[in-house]
C-alpha cells in the first residue's frame, strides 16, 4: 500500500505524443518503472513504452461467454426436459437444435457484459479521486490535447530533485509535483 | 469519378479525390471544443426546444395509444383473425430494423477499420437503443395483458410455469433482450473517455459532478486505454454476430410458421440486408439535419453520406434480389398457394401496397444511387431516406398482412384494416424517438471525441533515430 501523504510523483506535461513517448522509453531506459502517460486518445506507442503488452481483458470475456452458453444451455434442457416438459407437435423433449439459439445470445450477452464490466474492473474503476486529479494543469489537458507523464514517488529510483532534472531534459511544457 | 467534381475544394484529399472524412486544420483542442461545446453551452438553440417539444407532444400518441389499450384490450386494434398479425408487429420489426445500422456502423465498421465511421458511430448507436426502446414497446402492449409480459422470462414461479424453447417468439426474447444490454452497454463504454473530457470542460458543478460521475474516474492512463481497446474490440466482435442473429431471429418467427409467403429459407440474410438497408436510411435522416443544424459539416463530410448511401446501395441491391427470389420461388416451388400468395401479393385487394414497395425500396433508390452527384447532394439524399425508411415499413407490411388475410382455406379468408388507435401508436413512437434523440443530442457528446481526436494527422508517433527496438529489453 503507497503512503497516502506526501508526493505521489512528478508530471511532466507534453505538447505532442512523440515527445511523450521519447520520454517514456528514456524514463524506462533509465531505470524507471513505476510511472504512468495519461493521453487524451489511446497511444499505442506509449503503451510499448510502458511495456505493457497483456491486459486480461480478452480472458474475462472469454470465461463470461463460456459462463453464459452453459448456463443458458443447462437451463433450458432443465426446463424443457424436466421441469416442464411439454408436447410440442411430437419434436423430443430434449430439442438441442432449437435450444442453440437463446444460448447463443446469452453467450455474447455474458461475454459482451463480462468484456464492459471486466475491463471497468481491471482498470481500478470507479475511482472518482486519483492524486494526478491535484495536478494544476492536469484537468486542463489530459482529456483534451495534452500527453502527460507521470513517474511515481514509490518507484525506488525517486527522488524530487535527480527526477526533475531528468524530466527536465525533454521538451516537457513544465514538470510539476503531484500530492497526494 | 475523381475528375468530375471540381479540384479546388478543399474538402477533397488531391491524392485520392475522395471527399475527406474531416475538414482539414483541425487540431485536437477544436474539435473537442466543437463537440463539447454542444453539450456544455449555457444557451441552448431555440430549435432544440422546438423539436424537444414537437417530439414530446407526438409522443403523447404512445401515451394516449397504450392507456386506452390497457383499458379496452387488443380489440382497439385492426387485429383479428386471420389477420392477427397487424400494425404492432410490423412496427415492431420495422424499428428494430433501424436500430441495426447503429450497431453494423459501431461494430462491423471498426472490425473492418473504417475509420471514417468515427464521427457518426455515436449517434447512430443512439439511434440503435432509442429504436430498441420504440420496438420493444411493441411486442409488450402486443401480447395482451402487458402487466404480464415478464412471464416471457424465465423465472422461478409458485406456477411451476417455464417457457418453451422450441418456439421463435422464445429466442425473439432472448435475441432482443441481449441486443439491448449489448447495445446500452457497448455505447456506454465508448462514452466514457468522452465523459471524462466533459467533466473536465464543463464549469457548471453540477455538470461536473454529474458528468464525473459518469465517467467513473476516467484519467486517460495509458494502461486503461489499452484494456478500454481491447474491451471495445470484444464488444464489437462480439455485437457483430448478434447484430445478424437478432434480426435471424425475428425472421424465424414468420420462417418456422407453415403460411406461404413465410416459410422460406431466404428470410434471415434477405431481413438482414433489410434492416441494414433502412437503418441507413435513418442513419442519414437523422444526421443530414444535425450537422447542418449544429454545423458539423467539418466532421461529417461528405465522404460520410456518399459511403453510407454506397452500403444502401449494395443492401439495396440485396433487398432487390430477396423480392426477386421470393417471385421466383414461388413460381419454381409448383406450390399452388405459393403462387396465389405471390399472385395476391401483387395483383390482389391490397396489391397496391406491393407496388409502392417496388418503388420506394427499388425503383427509386437502386436507380439514382449510382450516380455520385446524387450520392453527394444532400437534399436529395435526405428525401431519398424518407423514401427508404416508407419502402421498408410497407416491405414488412406486406409480409405480414397480405400472408394472413388470405391464406389456405378461402372461407376463413378476410381483411386488415388499421384503425386509429394503430396510427397514434405508430406515429406516436416516432415522436419518442425523436424526443429522446434530442434529450441525445444536447446532453451527450454526440461525435466520439476521441475517435475523431484519432483521426487528426498529429496523432502519428514520428520515431527518430532510436527507436523501442534499441531501447534494452527488461523485465520488472
């Protein structure tokens, strides 16, 4: 658990996401691993800049479909065969091409709401209070047109003034420390 | 093509000659503050007040319609036997229909990378869900006792009473259903970085708290990006086969009946290009008002409305050969009632319903589309999707009445005759609609910001000398 006083970290604000992601793979290069871009439309760039290739995502929809074809499929036969089994014009109680259908949609009804709910989950969310929110200029540009960079004070290569002075070193628009 | 139309317009790329899909000069801040700017002005345009309130005085048709339904019951209708199918199924298919443009433009575009469907994605997903709302209502105040319409679920009950799943009407519960959440969801998603921007433009409090909350704490991190990608790339993968199977499944409800004129096997891919087919149309009628209105001619260009009445065309063209094969079909199955179905389709009492078909849905469009003049004129576009969408509603008109009021046996042969109450109901939906698209368009950023943000020529990452390659590969 971080402290939750004190610097959260320092953000370098950019005014183009080349500059962005130079600073990111530098930051990286440099020994940097806890840090974070904010960007007002997905960089795929950034994102190999971070190294971070994996999300989950694609494995949670992928259980929630198989969830919701078998628990569509289980239940009708339940229904149908057992529960209230009816005569329809002599087809066999257990009707498996007719039942294909709903279980089919509730396979992309259970993938598609696992998929939204899923990622809304791994990405943290909620979180109506984050510290990059204190940030002057943060809130003026980052869903806007404004690429920021934020190392964070638990990475153990942190510190106030050897951080700023790397940050420094790009074209960052201004560098500004984040509380908490 | 390219030479016919004139060179020095700077809305045509002199590279390919094609219309661009955003007006050059834009960069990131204008068109966010074009977009949010709707949304968050103090002073809202007199028009939308006007339309606001047009909207909801037609919709008190659905009100008025359904109150005196619940009192009287189904017999305010034109339904009856034979013809116990009447205006509420064909509504009902015809709306969802519509709806089903909002999905292929948010889904099966993005699969096939077509970017210039950005600007209109998000309101054609509205489109989709309000659609949905007006179709839904239908097959509710259609069954009967609509206080009841939950037993179409399957739920534990003192009953012991399940449904049956060997019957259309069950999967049509379970396609709509899921079309819906699918929809409501997959449009939310693709709201919510836009939500994020809103709250950090807006200065009302109460728009930023409403809007905050809304966006669940969106901060652009790289991180939630890449999962927001991947999610949306699920959930258009995902809406693309259901978007085909729910209006496959509306089409079993006429194709497993034994009547001739239903039972055939070309209704789900022919319903399909159908509904694809009007959806456009109202795609088109819906957006060549509001880009003049709320001057986005810079977002969606021209390029917009000619590619989207390129795919009327090419669904169009389907259509054309569904009613060409279901003529054909009922010559070459030597089915006696085939033939008089078709034959009564045509030539019969309400034979005129079938030409105006053939006219609105083929005559008309397959003929004038092909000419890009007219692809690119706006008038004419905007009237031809009038025609479209009044092509496609007597399409479903006519496969459903003129197969019941005659069928087998001549002596239970009759007639169908709407009565008033259907035409409040009708009209009155569209007025829903249209309230609703106006709550849309004034509250909700209605152009995906950051798609469009997506499309600006400074999006592009330039790499210098050293590149990820050389950078050391390490692990954490």
């Amino acid at each position: 658990m971080p402290p939750r006083e004190g610097i959260y970290g320092l953000l370098a604000e950019f005014n183009t996401p080349t500059e962005l992601v130079e600073a990111t793979e530098a930051a990286r290069h440099a020994g940097y691993r806890r840090m974070e871009c904010y960007t007002p439309y997905p960089v795929e760039e950034a994102a190999e800049a971070l190294h971070f290739h994996k999300t989950r995502v694609p494995l949670v929809c992928l259980l929630g479909g198989l969830m919701g074809v078998t628990t569509a499929y289980l239940m009708e036969t339940w229904i149908n065969v057992w529960a209230y089994p009816l005569n329809i014009a002599g087809r066999p109680l257990f009707s498996w091409p007719a039942f294909i259908i709903p279980a089919y949609e509730w396979t992309i009804l259970f993938a598609g709401l696992s998929a939204a709910f899923g990622m809304i989950a791994l990405n943290g969310m909620p979180q109506l209070y984050h510290p990059v929110f204190n940030a002057p200029n943060f809130r003026n540009g980052a869903t806007t047109d404004k690429f920021f960079l934020c190392l964070e004070a638990v990475d153990p290569q942190f510190s106030l003034t050897e951080t700023r002075k790397f940050l420094e070193q790009f074209p960052a628009v201004s560098v500004v420390e984040v509380d908490h | 093509m390219a030479t016919k139309v004139p060179l020095n317009d700077p809305m045509i790329d002199p590279r390919t000659g094609e219309y661009a899909v955003i007006a050059p000069g834009h960069n990131f801040k204008s068109v966010t503050q074009k977009i949010a700017g709707i949304v968050l002005t103090s002073n809202t345009p007199l028009g939308w007040f006007f339309g606001l309130m047009l909207g909801g005085a037609v919709a008190t048709g659905v009100v008025i319609g359904c109150t005196w339904l619940f009192l009287k019951g189904v017999g305010i209708w034109g339904v009856t036997i034979p013809g116990a199918w009447g205006f509420a199924i064909i509504n009902f298919v015809w709306w969802i229909g519509i709806g089903h443009a909002g999905t292929l433009i948010s889904a099966i575009l993005l699969l096939f990378k077509q970017t210039w469907r950005n600007s209109i994605n998000r309101f054609a997903e509205a489109m989709t869900i309000f659609a949905v709302v007006c179709a839904g209502t239908f097959p509710l105040i259609h069954v009967g006792r609509p206080w009841l319409a939950y037993w179409l679920f399957p739920y534990p009950n003192t009953m012991n009473v399940w449904p049956q799943f060997r019957s259309p009407l069950a999967w049509d519960v379970f396609a709509v259903s899921t079309y819906a959440t699918i929809s409501i969801v997959f449009w939310y998603v693709g709201m919510i970085p836009d939500f994020g921007t809103l709250r950090d433009r807006a200065t009302m409090p109460f728009a930023k708290y409403m809007y905050g909350l809304l966006s669940l704490g969106w901060r652009g991190s790289t991180r939630h990006w890449i999962r927001y990608e991947s999610a949306s790339l699920l959930l258009a993968g995902l809406s693309t086969p259901l978007v085909l199977s729910v209006h496959t499944v509306i089409s079993f409800d006429f194709a497993v009946a034994a009547l001739a004129g239903w039972h055939t096997t070309i209704f789900p891919p022919y319903f399909v290009a159908g509904a694809i087919y009007s959806g456009f149309a109202m795609v088109l009628t819906l957006a060549i008002p509001i880009r003049k209105f709320y001057h986005l001619e810079d977002m969606v260009t021209l390029r917009h409305l000619d590619n989207m009445a390129k795919v009327m065309l090419g669904t169009g063209g389907i259509v054309a050969y569904g009613y060409g094969m279901e003529v054909f079909m009922s010559w070459y199955s030597a089915s006696h009632w085939e033939f008089f179905m078709m034959w009564n389709r045509m030539f019969g009492p309400m034979g005129w319903a079938y030409w105006i078909l053939i006219l609105t849905n083929i005559a008309i469009p397959l003929t004038s589309l092909w000419s890009r003049k007219l692809r690119v004129n706006v008038t004419y576009l905007f009237v031809l999707s009038l025609i479209v969408n009044t092509g496609m509603w007597f399409e479903r008109f006519v496969i459903v009445v003129t197969s019941l009021y005659r069928d087998y046996l001549p002596s239970s042969w009759g007639t169908y005759r709407a009565t008033k109450w259907d035409y409040m109901i009708y009209v009155g939906t569209m007025g829903l609609f249209t309230f609703l698209f106006f709550l849309f368009v004034r509250f909700l950023p209605m152009i995906p910001m950051s798609e469009i943000r997506m499309m600006l020529p400074q999006t592009k990452v330039k790499r210098g000398g050293s590149d990820a390659a050389s950078v050391v590969e390490e692990r954490v």
